[in-house]
C-alpha cells in the first residue's frame, strides 16, 4: 500500500504551482476545471511516484474549510544530502521564504529544515 498523493486547499493555485515547480522540481499536468462547482485544480509530479493537488475553489463551505484547516501539520521533501539541504534552505531564504527553523540535526537522527510555503504551509527539507 502507498499513497497516492496528498491534496492541498490554496488561495492562490498558480503561485503555488510555480512555488512547487521551481523549488522542488515537480513537473505540473494540465490544469483541471469544473465551471459547474467553481473548482480548479493541478497535480504535480515528483521524484517517483509522489504526487500533490493543489485545488482551488473561491468560496469553500463550512465542511470543506474545516477539511482543509484541522489535521494537516507538514510533509517533507527529501533532496540528497546535507549540502542540498542547506543550500535549498539558503535559496529559499534569498528568495523571501519563511525559514521557520534552521538546518539542523533533530532528535530523532534527521537533517532537516522547516520552510512556510507562500501560504503558511510547513514543508521540512530533508536528506
């Protein structure tokens, strides 16, 4: 069993296309659009099978912004090594990114860094 992908509630679907193409590579399918339920959506592609939607729909109810807003706290980004690590942190700082906590050695024998996307969304950079 694996998963599939995991679906993101965005404001701004373009910026955070781009945003997911420029730093982390992923390569974006046609854009999909519902005129009828007023939502837009694309999947990007990742190293391997990993896949993210990134989904939009101007006014979501009260159901759906309760899905989009309990539960989620993060998900990572593997890029190789510790190098790449700190300077992908260091690119994204230079590029007006949120650093929310420093390359780092963690507890639990990771290396890592914490970003914000540009909507507030913590995505770790790991080896």
């Amino acid at each position: 069993m694996k998963i599939e992908h995991i679906a993101l509630w965005t404001n701004d679907l373009e910026q955070m296309k781009i945003f997911y193409m420029k730093y982390f590579k992923g390569i974006v399918n046609e854009k999909y659009e519902n005129k009828f339920k007023q939502f837009e959506s694309y999947f990007l592609k990742f190293e391997g099978d990993t896949r993210i939607e990134l989904m939009r729909k101007p006014e979501l109810n009260e159901n759906e912004a309760k899905l989009a807003t309990y539960g989620f706290v993060h998900f990572a980004f593997s890029v190789g090594s510790k190098e790449e690590v700190i300077e992908l942190t260091e690119i994204l700082r230079h590029d007006g990114y949120v650093i929310y906590s420093e390359p780092r050695l963690t507890g639990d024998g990771y290396f890592e860094s914490s970003i914000l996307n540009p909507e507030g969304n913590l995505i770790e950079i790991t080896i």
